[in-house]
C-alpha cells in the first residue's frame, strides 16, 4: 500500500523566510565573503535577524521563485565561478526546503573584500 499525502491545510513561506535561506545559502559559497551592505560571513552569528537578508530580494510568482542577491566577494577569486557555485547552491537550497521552483538566482557583485594584512 503506498501512502498518499492528503491535504489537511495550506502552507506558506514569507518572503523574508525565502531570503534567509538564499543568503545563507550563498554565504556556504567559498569566495563569498558578505550580503552587500552586512557583516561577514564570519561574523554572521553577531548578524541581527533582520540585518540577515539585507542584500536579497525575493519575488514570488504561482508556485515559482525568483532570487535577486547582491554580494561581496573575496578578493582572488574567479567572479564568474564563483557566482554559478552561488546560484546552484542558493538555487538546490530553496527548492529542497521549500518545494518551490526556483526559476533565477541573479547575482550583483557589489565589491570585493581584501585580505587583512
């Protein structure tokens, strides 16, 4: 017998819950140092919740989502690389958790962070 999942309800995602996990996502990206306009990525646990999807925007459509990130990157790093390892993992990362189709993840560098001498 297989089992059927029956419908006892709806569910709905916030938009600023869509943007956490896009920018959390993007952050796990070596090379991507920041959201524009926040902390690093290595002091993300200072980050407040609402400073967290500075940087993401998120547009929904029926059942589809689409992704607009402005990030930093680190300095040395192949921009071009490195935004499509960001846009598969932010892509993957809302889907498997959300169950929306994602249809753009677009991508602003917005700066490059230098090593600190």
């Amino acid at each position: 017998m297989g089992k059927e999942l029956a419908e006892i309800g709806s569910v709905k995602i916030a938009d600023d819950v869509v943007a956490r996990i896009a920018v959390l996502a993007a952050l796990e990206v070596d090379g991507v140092s920041a959201m524009a306009g926040n902390f690093t990525s290595d002091a993300l646990e200072k980050v407040s919740r609402k400073n967290l999807t500075k940087g993401a925007k998120v547009i929904f459509g029926a059942s589809e989502v689409k992704i607009d990130l402005a990030l930093m990157m680190a300095y040395g790093y192949n921009i071009p690389a490195t935004c499509q390892q960001a846009q598969t993992r932010v892509k993957s990362t809302i889907e498997n958790m959300t169950g929306l189709e994602v249809t753009d993840v677009n991508i602003r560098i917005a700066g490059i962070t230098m090593p600190e001498a």
